[in-house]
C-alpha cells in the first residue's frame, strides 16, 4: 500500500528538479502556439522567432505542412529519422526520460514490485536507463520491455548482455489489445508499469489492458489538461498523432488507479501551459 505524504518526500527532490526545468523552458509556449498558428495560415515564420524548446516541433510542422502541400504525409521521407533522433537529445527529451526511470525505480522499491513493465520501449533509451538505475541503487527487480513491434524487440533484448546482473524479457504487446498469456505469465505482482510516448499512438482505452497486469502506472505522455488546442495539436493531426485529452482519460484512471499524482501539475498551474507530461496513478 503506497502512502502517498512518504511517496511524494521520497519523490520531492527530482520533482524539484524536473518542475524548475520545465518552468523554465515553458514560460513563454504561447509564443509557439502563436507561431504555429502563423504557420498552419501559411504565414513565414523563422525558428528564431520561436522558443528553443520547441525548436524539434517547429521542424516537424515545418516538414508536416511541406508534405501537405506536397499530397501527403511520407514517414519514410528522411528528415523525419533525422528528427527523431534530433528529439531524442535534447536536454528535455533526456530528463522526461530519467525522471520516468527514476520515479519508476523509487515505487518499485516502495511498494517491493516483483516485477517492472516497459511498454512501447521502442529504441530502449528507457529500458536502458532503468537498467542502469537497478544496478546503481543494488536492486534487481525483474524487467519485461514490451512493444508492438517485434523487431524493437529483437535490438532491446541485446541489452541483457551488458547488464549481465538484470533480468530483462521482452514480450510483444500492442497495448490497445488485453495481455496474452504469454505476457501475463512473466508478470508477478505487485507489478510497475511506465511508458514514454507510446499511448499517444496507441488509445487512451488501452488502460483497461494495462489494469490486468499493473498496480502502478507511471505515465510519461503529452496529456492536455484543459482541452484547450492549438495550430500544433491540429496540425500534428494528419500525421495520426492526436491529442491525449486528460478528460478521456481520468474515468479510466479513476476506475482502475484511483491513486494519482499529477507529478508537473505546477508546471500549468504556473504558466498555463494546457499538458501535464507525467502522471503517476496506483490502485491502493
Ligand atoms: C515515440 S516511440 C517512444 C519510444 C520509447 N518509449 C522512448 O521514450 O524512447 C513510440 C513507441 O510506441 C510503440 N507503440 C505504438 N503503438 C503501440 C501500441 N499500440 N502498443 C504498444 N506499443 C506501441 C511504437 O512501436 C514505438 O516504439
């Protein structure tokens, strides 16, 4: 049973950290939004006109309404693996990253979890990073990455070689179906679940699966808290990736984790930025 007033002091000093950063990068994301409305008008805009924090978006909509105009969205166009692996190191990208990690490392130990759960690991930034944060803190709780796409797979399962002292398994799991058998029966409970970016291209109804097999849930995803939208929401539309509207998605937490921590709640309480990009929610 988590307490949460020993949860949130165990939790405080990276929430300081994360929170800080975070102020400090958003405080002027109505810029952006501005600017990306420019855009999608099809007004000039230059990127230095927009904040540096969202110089990676500003590329994407940049080359989304290039390939608009061009008749479509082309994912195998090669600026986009380009900017991908842009996202991925920025300082921002790499501290969501870390904070998920390190959240999900501290639960574990609190609640003795027997067993940690990675969905949509895609490249393994995080799998590797809990990895590291097991054998650094001494702790070896048992960890099953899951994707659904098997051939993520394959790479991820490679990092057990380098962390001889972990256990790593890999499932493949498309989270908008329930757990197979297969997946449930390398699961032992109480079980931690965290993820990065991946309900966003799957549903906000793969919840319900992520019940079946998790106590925990450490959610690190773009999660618009107000339903206010933007150019950059719509925009970003036509290359499938919608919005995660926190309204959707609170019944769902609510019935299965009625436990939560809106962990960069003060971020939008602040500046008023509509997204909460990191929740944590248990069932008791
Ligand atoms: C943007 S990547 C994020 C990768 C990784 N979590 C990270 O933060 O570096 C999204 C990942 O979600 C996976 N994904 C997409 N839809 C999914 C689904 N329905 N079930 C499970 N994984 C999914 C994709 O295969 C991809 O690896």
């Amino acid at each position: 049973m988590i307490q949460e007033k020993d949860l949130a002091e165990k939790l405080s000093e990276i929430q300081e950290r994360y929170i800080n950063f975070m102020l400090d990068s958003l405080k002027d994301w109505r810029q952006w939004a501005d600017a990306s409305q420019r855009m999608a008008d099809g007004k000039p805009v230059s990127k230095d006109e927009v904040p540096e924090f969202f110089h990676t978006e500003y590329e994407w909509a940049k080359i989304v309404l290039d390939m608009e105009d061009q008749g479509g969205f082309n994912w195998q166009d090669p600026r986009i693996a380009k900017l991908f692996a842009a996202a991925a190191q920025t300082p921002f990208y790499k501290l969501w990253g870390e904070t998920i990690t390190e959240v999900s490392r501290v639960l574990a130990q609190q609640i003795n979890a027997k067993t940690l759960i990675e969905i949509g690991a895609g490249r393994g930034n995080l799998t590797r990073d809990m990895l590291v944060k097991l054998s650094r803190n001494n702790m070896s709780v048992p960890l099953v990455a899951t994707d659904a796409n098997e051939t993520i797979l394959e790479n991820i399962a490679e990092l057990q070689d380098d962390f001889p002292e972990q256990s790593l398994r890999t499932c493949l799991w498309d989270v908008n179906r329930p757990p197979e058998d297969l997946l449930k029966n390398q699961i032992k409970n109480p079980a931690v679940l965290y993820e990065r970016a991946s309900i966003t291209y799957a549903t906000y109804g793969s919840l319900e699966n992520m019940a079946q097999v998790a106590d925990v849930i450490v959610l690190g995803d773009y999660f618009n808290y107000t339903g206010e939208l933007f150019a950059y929401d719509t925009m970003f539309d036509k290359i499938g990736v919608k919005p995660l509207l926190y309204k959707d998605v609170e019944p769902l937490l609510l019935k299965h984790f009625p436990n939560q921590i809106l962990f960069d709640q003060q971020v939008h309480e602040s500046v008023g930025v509509p997204n909460i990009s990191l929740i944590i929610a248990w069932k008791r």
